[in-house]
C-alpha cells in the first residue's frame, strides 16, 4: 500500500541498495576505465570479501576487523588475480579476457561453496548500529542507516585516492594515455595491479558491510553482477561519477518498483538500461571512446 | 584459427558423425553414461551448435543465449500442455519461431553496442529472462515449479506408429535431431552468409568497408543461434517430462559457454563433446569419487586453464595433434615459405602486362556527365582542431591524381571522409552526380567507391583467397542476402573474379597460404586486391607503398599503373618520386586546406610547395 | 665513448620494415638534427631510442647501457626522454599536474620554478588542463615535462610543427638556451632553417636508411645535397 512511512522505507532501501551499487560500480568501471578489462568475477569478489569478514568476526567478535578483513582479503586477490592471470590478457582480443575472468569467477563461487557449503553465513551489526531508529514518521532500522553513511565514507575516500592523490593522477593519466606514463619512468603494469586490487577491494568492502542487512551465500555474486553491470551502462563505462550517479538511481529504481510489484523490478532496471542504450549509448556521464 | 572444415574435406565429416552417433549407445555405457546423461549430452550440444555459430564464427559473445532456451522450451511445454495441442513436432517448431523472434528483438538492442558493451548487455537479458518467467509470467510458466507433463513425440509410419518416452528411443529421436541441426549449421558455414560471418570475426571494419552491411549479418547470426537454443530448450522439455525453469538461468548460459570452450570453439561439434565432457565428470566425480558438489570447481579449473592455453578445446587439439601427424608423414618438397621480393612468380607477372583487372563497376545508367567526384567546402574539426578546412576537389573520369602533402596536412582524414568512415562537419561529396555526404562506408562501397588502407585490414585468420572471395561477395551479392544454404560455387562469376584478381596482383601461386605466412610486399599486394575485387570505379589507395623496398615499389608502380587503366584512381603517398611518375595530376594539401594543384612539374617548381615541405622562414 | 651508440638498428612497424641498419651516434652536449622526407623513418628512430616501438635487431648503447629490450620506464629511468610529435600531454590533468607526475621517478628533477622560469607562458596557466591549452602551450608543456626529469638526452620529434612563426620563434631560442646550457638534443624537424640553425651535425634519413651524415655547416653551404635527398 502507498502510504507515507511505506514509500520512504523504500525510499530509503532504495538508497542503502543504491550506495552499495555506486561503491561496486565504481570498482568496476575504474578497472575498465584503466585496464580494458571486464572483471566478470566482480560479483563472486563482493561474495568473498563477504565470507572473508565473516570468518574474521567468528575469531574476534569485531565488526570493525571483520570489514578490514574482507576488504583487503579481496584486495590481495585482486593483485594477485592481476600479476598472475589478466597481464596475460591485455595483448589478446576482448572476449578472452571476459572468459577468463568469468572462468575465475566460477572457480572463486565454487571455491567458497566447496569450503562453507550452500548455507547462508550471516554476522550481527555493530552494537553501535544496531536496533531501529526513529526518523519521526517512521522508524528504520539503524544499521541501514549506517551503511549509508559507511558506504558515503569509502565513496569519499575511492574520491579522494583518484583525484586527491597522486597514485590517482598517475591512474587518471593512465586512463588516457597509458603509453605516455610509461614513457615518463612510471611502470604502468604496477599501476594497473593496484588499480585492480583497489577496484576488487571496493567489492570486497561492499560484500562485508552488507552481511548484516542480508546473509550470505556463494551465490550472492551473481545478481548483484548483473544489477552492476546495468549501473555501468547507464552511468557510462569508465565514470566514476557515472558509477555514482548510476548506482543511485538503480538503487531507487529496484526499491521503488518492487512496491508496485516485487516481480518487475529487475525488468525495469533493463527497460531503462534499454532506453539509455538507445538515446544516450555512452551512458550518462560517459564519455565516447571506450568500446 | 583455421576452422575444422579445413582438415575434413566434403562430407567426411557428416559421416563420421553419423558413424559416432550410431556407435556411441554401444560403447559409451561401458564407461560410465547412462542413456539420461546421453540425451542430455545431445540436448546440449545441439544448443551448443547455434552457440558456436554465433560465437566461434562470428565471435559475438552472449551470455544470454538461457533466455532463448528457455522461452523455446517453455512456448513448445506450453502448448503441449496447457493448450493441448497433439503434435509435438509441430509445439516444437513453434517453439523455434518464438526464440528467433525473441532473438530478433532482443539482438535489435544487444547488437548496438558491440565487444565488452555488448557482453554486459547479455548478461542483463540472461537475468531479466528468468525474472520474467519466475514471477510475472508464472501463470503461463509454473513459475518455480516450471511445466510437468511435457509429452514425447509419436511417429507414424503407415506400417507401425512409434511412440518416444525415454531411454534408448529418445535417443534416436534426438540424435536425428542433432544430426539434422549439425548437418544445417555446416551447410549455413560453407554458404557465403557463413564466409562473412568468419570475416566479420576477423575485421569487422574492412567488412563493412568491402560492401557487407554487417549489422545485418550479426543480427541474423543472433537470430540463428536463437533458433536453435530454442530448439534445444523445447527438445529438453520432452526429454525429461518436464520443463524446467532452470532452463533460463545465467548458470545455463555460463554452462553452456564452458562447454563450448572446452570441447573446442568454431568445430561446432566442440559444443557435444564439451558437453559429453562436463555432464560425464559431473556423474564421475560426485558419484563415483563422491566429491560432492567439487566437480563444478575442477570444471571451472579447467576452463581457465583451456582458456589461456588451448582456445581450440579438445576437438582442436585432437585435429591439431592428426594435422602434425599427417605433415611429418608427408613427404618434405613443399614449396618454400616466404620469399615475396624474390619468387619467380612476381618477375613472371611483371614480364608481361598480366591479365585485365575486373572492370569497373557499371553504372547502370548511361555515363553522368560531368566530374566522377566533385567535392565542396568540404570540413572536419575535432574539438577545436581543423583537420580538412573547406576542400574544394573535383576529379575527372579516368584520371589519376596524385595527393601529397607534410605530416598533419590532413590527406588521411580527407581519405576517409570520401568513403564516408567518418562524417564531415561541413560541406558535400558527390559522387557520380549521387550526393553520398554521410551515406556509410558499405553503402559508398556498393556504389563503387573503395579505398585501400595505409595500414593493412586484411581478414588475417583467411588466406588471399579466401579474403579477395568476401570482397567479390559483396560486390556480387550486394550488402545482404539471405543466401543461408546456398553453395558460393553456384554464384555466376564469382569464381572467376577471385581468379583474376588474385592474378593481378600476382597472389595465384600463393592464394592458400593464411595471410599470417605472407611477407609483407605480398601482404600489401593483397590490400590493394581487396579493394580492387569490389570492382570500384573510383578507387582510393592510401599510401600504397609504406614500408617497401625500392624492388617491391618498382613492381608496386608498375601494378598502380596497370589497374588505374578504365577506372579514376586516387593516391596518397610520401614517395614523391613515384608519384609524380605515375599521376597525371597532383593535389597537395597542407594543414587541411588545398595548397595548390597541377601537373608534376609544375608541382615540383612550385615555391610555396618547397616551403611547406622544407620549412618556414626563419634567420 | 659516445653518449649514445646506434649500430645496425632495425625496426618494424607491425610487418612493415621501416628501419634497415642504422648507424648513428650522438656525443655529449651536442645537437644532433635528422632530416628527411615524411615517412622515411625518423619518428621511428627516436621511438625505437625511447623503447616505445622494439627494435627487432641492432643495438643501442646508452652511456654502455644496451638499451634495445628495455621498456619504455627503464629508458626514461637511465636518463632518455622522448617528445612526441603529437605531444601527448594529459588533458584530464592541469599544468602542474603534468609536471609533478613527470617528475615523480626522476630523482634529480627541476623544481616547479626552475621550469616556470624557462617557460613563464607555462606558470600563467598552471592550473589550466591540458585540454584548455593552445598549440603552443601544448608544444611548451610537452617539452617542459621532459625536461622536468633531467634527462641526459632529449628527444625532439618535430617541435615546432603546425605552430604559428612567433611561437616557433620563442620556441627555437628556448632550444638554443638549453644547448647552450650543455644539453645533448637529438632533433627530428621539417623546418630545415629551425634545424639547421640549432644542429651541429646532420643524418640524412631516407626510405629508412642512413643516405648521409655531415656538420650542418655543409649543408647550409651546399643545398644541391639537400634536393639530391629530399627531391623537392
């Protein structure tokens, strides 16, 4: 039913939803924007950092070390993942690497599933978070909140690392003209392995800090793939903002949708993804040139 | 990659299959499959043909193809069960009609973007497919619970009438089935629309700059692996009963991808033995090993490690490993590789004047008064850099104009807006009285205006002939045909043409061997061949002689001069020599406008050239 | 030992031969210019010096180090810079940002000032991106950026093309001041009277091959060599 405390209860879910996909976008887009590739192991890298925290927490009981867990577990994945597999890749066609990473996608689900089994895993939020707040016409549930403001705090600091600093100068010059830095006495192979660690890191994050909204199972990593992929094409392929932005609006558009009716929420984020496509194909904020 | 179809020659390849099909249910349950896993190896790799065609032919990567499975399976389940129909067959068929459909649609939207766009695009719709079929549809689908009651087909045949359940004669049902579809897809590979579909895979760009409109193609490809996904979904519905809603997830599409890439890309019967492989290790190692769910993970291994060293699969191994077999029995005398500048061939060719190049095109109508190419105020700027500032050129019938010019000048650029690559951002081409500003490069190719490359665009995976053949093609053909069965030896002339213009550039004796063997004197050769089988009558050539030495230049002029007889050639070149030997008159450019134009020697006189070539003034 | 040693470099662009046994060499301090038609191979020397395109046999020996297997870093760490024809500045990043990156493996790199007293044109707009950057300012930067490094030797590929006369002006007496400064150039240039007035010593580069070596004095005096080379 459409009443108030309803439709800003999705309202708000739209956002939670919406941040996390702006955070995992962004680490897609920036490993396409830099390196050309198509992490398709993106989404089973948000399932690990997820598994990752969780093992954490069972040793130590903290929240706070079970996110750090899972985000630089992911993150030594992803340079791992980088050194060893995908700078193989950049000298062979598109579709290659698409495979390859798809494959190292499956292996990483099956791998997780093989070592935990099929069973959801959850973790409790922090009891800083934890409970429902009021917001005056309506009451929330507190951790939701939080990962808002959690995840706007990574969205800040993923900001801040490319255009603050100066590995995302040398990450932004890369993007361009990967040649060029190259020539300049920076090994650009270096920069493109932490630029994935970074990218699978922001995953990995994500995957952590949504457990306690929603428990985990080895397949988690498939939908949230493909609500990301959508969020790329309608923000633009290599934007960061455009990642943001996308994110957002998926996010509102998955929440408020189901409120009509659950089951259509997933067609329409294709149906504007469709109409992005036609009207704007570079996406929002993209920019003409990559693929 | 060499396709299989090399190694296996006529129908041998039919035949062995038949042969497989037939021996198979004898030796296959001695190690281990169960007649199940055998149809279910057969419903796969059937869905795997359509795959193969759409993917290790054309190379468009879907991860959709769940979504065309499943809506094949559940219109035929549909109609065999909640609307009564009798005949299988007939459920089937229209089961088939609606994933093509369902294919058209969708490949309308996936195929505006292409590589990693249009992967993603796929995965979307894989998702949004089984979305659909779980919720809103449920009614119609049996949501979660999918469609039970699914019968098997009943034959009759006069004498006897043959009902098909399970077990043994399901699976002559469905090896006539994938026998029938196997036998289809080699039919539509050996057909010119399959030559283009390996063309557009190798260099998409020089397809559609040879004539072919390769949106068109890509869809039609999309459409028939749609058709036999659909197919194969519907064959699945009757082989278990039932038809499940598993059929339409993204794990479908992923399995279906893995087992094309383990049993071999572009062999189309790599898709059946992946499958064989996949479903056989899945009953092998959680029955018997009771790995559990372990197996999926071992697969996954493997598949990346397929992917990085053995694109080809098992299939191409195999026909690697009889390849090598059969050349060390051969016995050695081949000819020799290599040797462009200095094969007998090339001093033969230029001794006498050589066969006539193919015509020019036909107009069609009578000879348009008038200049062939009249270009106006023609302009491109790229942000705020004037690549072409209002060109004004016109060329005459017949003539053979030179175009030089310093770096930066903006020859490439005015190149590539005459053969419409690249849209201007003011200003008008007409060409035989036809304004064809805008019009796209296929388009401008069917009209009879080509050009060929500074940098070669070869189709680099075919051999000379198999290139000059697609160019001819389109020329033949014009930009689509629907010629899906059609033998390219039953097309009028085509033979003929490849034959000349191979000739012509003195590419006969080595037109089989893939391009990847030539040296780089026979590669350029072949460039200026592509552009000469599409029979233009205003041809373009871009800096014919880059990268040669003065032998392969000599040889290389004398080629220029023979084929600009009886059509308007244009050529861009730094070998200024050669240039001004060759054209009647010469066009320089200079910072994209016109400097001045005129003979050779008044060229070669002319200040203001020297300047622009040789510096500013300065003390 | 010369600074840099070229013997019997060969260098292919995809399949094309474009380089056939170039023999060069460059001592310290000087200008060394390379003249010759479009196409015939010059770009591809400097880019074969800088690592950016392989050489498939020869050797170049930098200061002793072989330099022909190295990537493109290596290069720019062992003291090499190259100038791109086309500039390839970072449009996304401003004037600054452009100096810092390309001074950041550098360890005896120019301070900001220094540079911006060479180019004042430059510290007007340094907070200007690469983009928003005329031709000239664009040819400034390119060139500012390889100096920040301190390079042993830099690399020219046409500098002063497409640019208004007074830029070029400006321009040339900034070249000038750095040879004078004691800094080895190695200038590939169209303009024969830019090059002629900054090189010491000419090569000659025609359809990839080395036709002639000699002090620019002897070319001035003897322009029959110039047309008996570059035909125009």
């Amino acid at each position: 039913m459409l009443s108030l405390p309803n439709f800003a209860a999705q309202a708000f879910n739209g956002l939670v939803l919406g941040a996390l996909l702006a955070l995992i976008a962004s680490g897609l887009t920036i490993i396409y924007g830099t390196l050309g590739v198509l992490n398709l192991a993106h989404g089973a890298m948000f399932m690990v950092g997820g598994y990752a925290g969780v093992v954490a927490y069972q040793y130590t009981g903290s929240y706070l070390v079970a996110v750090a867990a899972g985000s630089l577990f992911v993150m030594a994945l992803g340079l791992l993942m980088e050194r060893a597999v995908i700078r193989h890749f950049y000298d062979r066609p598109p579709e290659d690497q698409i495979l390859v990473t798809f494959g190292l996608g499956i292996v990483y689900v099956e791998l997780v599933r093989l070592i935990f089994g099929s069973l959801s895993q959850s973790m409790p939020p922090p009891s800083w978070a934890a409970g429902i707040t009021s917001l005056g016409f309506m009451i929330y549930p507190t951790y939701r909140l939080a990962v808002v403001g959690i995840v706007a705090v990574a969205l800040l600091a993923l900001y801040l690392v490319l255009y603050r600093s100066r590995l995302g100068m040398i990450v932004r010059a890369g993007i361009e003209d990967a040649v060029m830095v190259d020539s300049l006495g920076i090994d650009v192979y270096r920069v493109f392995m932490i630029v994935f660690g970074i990218g699978a890191m922001a995953a990995g994050f994500a995957g952590i800090v949504n457990v306690p909204i929603a428990p985990i199972t080895p397949d988690v990593g498939e939908s949230i793939l493909v609500e990301t992929f959508v969020v790329v094409v309608i923000g633009g392929v290599g934007s960061f903002p455009g990642a943001v932005l996308g994110g957002l609006i998926a996010g509102e558009i998955l929440s408020l949708t189901s409120m009509v009716d659950p089951a259509y929420s997933q067609v329409m984020l294709f149906l504007v993804m469709t109409f992005v496509l036609v009207v704007r194909p570079r996406g929002l904020l993209g920019e003409q040139g990559r693929a | 990659m060499i396709e299989a179809r090399r190694g296996i020659r006529g129908l041998a390849f039919e035949g062995w299959t038949a042969l497989a099909l037939v021996v198979a249910p004898f030796v296959l349950p001695k190690i281990g499959f169960v007649p199940d896993t055998m149809n279910r190896v057969l419903v796969f790799g059937l869905f795997g043909v359509g795959f193969d065609l759409l993917f290790g032919f054309a190379g468009l990567l879907s991860f959709g193809q769940s979504a065309f499975f499943g809506t094949g399976g559940f219109v035929a389940a549909y109609l065999l069960t909640r609307m009564g129909l009798t005949s299988v067959m007939l459920g089937l068929a229209v089961g088939v009609v609606a994933a093509a459909v369902a294919g058209l649609l969708v490949g309308m939207i996936a195929l505006r973007r292409t590589g990693i766009y249009f992967a993603m695009i796929t995965v979307a719709i894989a998702e949004v497919f089984f979305f659909m079929e779980n919720s809103p549809l449920s009614d119609y689908t049996g949501g979660e619970n999918g469609l039970p009651g699914v019968p098997g087909p009943t034959f009759n045949f006069g004498f006897a009438s043959v009902h098909v359940t399970g077990g043994w004669s399901m699976y002559v049902f469905l090896a006539v089935c994938y026998f029938v579809g196997l036998a289809l897809a080699r039919r539509i590979i050996a057909s010119p629309v399959g030559r283009i579909f390996v063309a557009i895979r190798d260099n998409p760009l020089r397809a559609a700059a040879v004539g072919h409109d390769v949106h068109a193609y890509k869809l039609l490809a999309f459409v028939i692996a749609a058709a036999y996904a659909g197919f194969a979904g519907g064959l699945l519905g009757v082989l278990q009963g039932y038809m499940p809603p598993e059929a339409f997830t993204f794990d479908t599409s992923g399995q279906l991808i893995m087992q094309t890439v383990i049993g071999g890309l572009g062999t189309l019967i790599g898709p059946l033995v992946g499958a064989a492989v996949w479903l056989y290790l899945r009953d092998f190692l959680q029955g018997s090993l009771g790995m559990g769910a372990s197996w999926k993970l071992a697969l996954g291994v493997v598949f990346v490690l397929l992917v990085f060293f053995l694109r080809r699969g098992v299939v191409g191994g195999v026909s690697d490993l009889i390849a090598l077999a059969r050349s060390s029995a051969r016995a050695p005398g081949k000819a020799a590789p290599g040797g462009g500048d200095d094969s007998p061939v090339f001093a033969a060719a230029s001794q006498n004047s050589g066969p006539a190049p193919p015509p020019a095109r036909d107009p069609g109508e009578p000879e348009i008064a008038g200049p062939i190419l009249q270009v106006r105020d023609l302009s491109k700027t790229y942000g705020g850099l004037a690549a072409n500032s209002e060109i004004n050129f016109s060329l005459e019938r017949g003539e053979l104009r030179g175009v030089i010019g310093p770096n930066g000048a903006g020859k490439s650029t005015f190149f590539k807006m005459l053969t419409c690559e690249i849209n201007p951002s003011s200003g008008s081409i007409h060409f035989e009285g036809r304004d064809i500003t805008n019009l796209g490069v296929t388009e401008v190719c069917q009209l009879g205006l080509s050009k060929s490359y500074q940098v070669n665009q070869l189709f680099t995976r075919l051999t000379p002939r198999e290139n000059i053949t697609i160019a001819a093609l389109a020329e033949r053909r014009g930009k689509f045909r629907l010629d899906l069965l059609r033998n390219p030896a039953d097309i009028p002339g085509l033979s003929q043409q490849v034959h000349s213009t191979l000739a012509l550039v003195s590419l006969t004796e080595r037109a089989d061997v893939p391009v990847s063997g030539l040296a780089y004197g026979e590669k350029r050769r072949l460039e200026i061949g592509l552009a000469l089988a599409t029979s233009p009558s205003l041809l373009l050539l871009d800096e014919p002689l880059a990268g040669m030495s003065p032998r392969e230049r000599a040889e290389t002029v004398k080629l220029l001069k023979s084929i600009s007889k009886g059509r308007t050639t244009v050529i861009i070149d730094h070998d200024m020599d050669a240039l001004f030997e060759m054209s009647e008159r010469v066009t320089v450019l200079q910072l994209g406008k016109i400097l001045v134009e005129g003979t050779p020697d008044e060229i070669k006189a002319n200040a203001a050239v020297r300047e622009a070539y040789l510096g500013g003034v300065l003390e | 030992m010369s600074l840099i040693e070229v013997k019997a470099l060969n260098s292919y662009y995809g399949d094309s031969h474009i380089l056939f046994d170039i023999d060069m060499h460059v001592e310290r301090n000087e200008v060394v210019a390379l003249i010759g038609r479009n196409g015939a191979g010059k770009t591809t020397t400097l880019k074969s010096l800088m690592g950016i395109v392989r050489p498939s046999a020869g050797s170049v020996k930098f200061d002793g180090l072989e330099l022909v297997g190295l990537p493109s870093h290596a290069i720019a760490r062992a003291g090499m810079q190259l100038v791109h024809e086309e500039r390839r500045i970072f449009g996304s990043l401003n004037v600054e940002q452009n100096l810092v990156l390309a001074g950041l493996t550098a360890p005896n790199r120019w301070p900001l000032d220094r540079v911006y007293e060479m180019f004042p044109r430059l510290k007007e707009r340094r907070d200007s991106r690469g983009t928003d950057l005329s031709g000239g300012e664009q040819q400034m930067l390119a060139i500012a950026r390889a100096l920040v490094r301190d390079p042993k030797v830099v690399l020219l590929d046409e500098p002063f093309e497409g640019l208004a006369p007074v830029i070029v002006r400006d321009l040339v007496g900034a070249c000038r001041d750095l040879a004078a400064a004691g800094q080895t150039i190695v200038l590939v240039e169209q303009n024969l009277a830019a090059t002629l007035a900054l090189a010491q010593r000419v090569y000659i580069v025609n359809n990839g091959h080395v036709v002639h070596e000699g002090p620019s004095r002897e070319l001035k005096e003897q322009p029959k060599l110039l047309e008996r080379y570059l035909g125009v």
